[in-house]
C-alpha cells in the first residue's frame, strides 16, 4: 500500500477548473456518500476532499494531480506565477486565504480552527 502525499489537515494549493489556485486546506467532507472521510480512492484515481480557505466554506472533492503542497515561500510577493490572481473580483480574497494559509503553518495542531 502506498502512503499518500496529502494528509488531513495540510494546506495546499488546489486547482478546480475555471478557478486560479486557490489555498486550501485538506479536510473531511461533511456530506454523504463519503461523509468523514478526506481521501478516496487509490494510486492515480486518488481524490481528496478540501475546504477552500476565504471562499464562503466552499469544498470539493478533486483529483490528486489538482493539488500541490502550500509552502511558506508562497505567500511572499516572488510567489510563482500561477499562484497570482489576475481577475480583479477574486485578488483581495484570494490575498486574505493566502493569510490565512500561512497562519495555518503557523499552528498545524489546528488547521480546522482555520475553516469556520
């Protein structure tokens, strides 16, 4: 069995189509059919459940590939270039969830905290 490169509660960037990347935090669904659980499926067919940070506790169930680790370097002004925000409605959330998402490296024990 292979260990998975996302756990509960890391926070990533994630990518659902028509969106820029948007911070994230992995995290169990709170809806049926896969009520509690973060992660399904196995090897490429893995897909894992997220809690978008600074979008009205918006989720999603996407593929592994649609998500990248969130490093500490991302939330700097020299982030790459896919992690800017071009369209001018989404920049100042987009700029609050980033906070948010360093915050979240701060205190790792409590990504959740982070959700509500």
């Amino acid at each position: 069995m292979s260990v998975s490169p996302l756990r509960e509660g890391d926070v990533v960037w994630a990518h659902q189509k028509g969106y820029p990347w948007w911070p994230a935090v992995i995290s169990p669904s709170p809806a049926n059919p896969n009520q509690g659980q973060w992660q399904v499926g196995v090897g490429k067919k893995t897909r894992y459940h997220c809690t978008f940070l600074e979008w009205n506790r918006e989720r999603s169930w996407l593929d592994g590939t649609e998500y990248k680790k969130f490093k500490r370097e991302d939330g700097g002004e020299g982030r790459k270039k896919e992690y800017n925000v071009k369209r001018k409605e989404y920049k100042d959330s987009h700029l609050v969830a980033i906070g948010l998402a360093l915050q979240i490296l701060d205190d790792p024990i409590n990504p959740m905290n982070y959700l509500e």
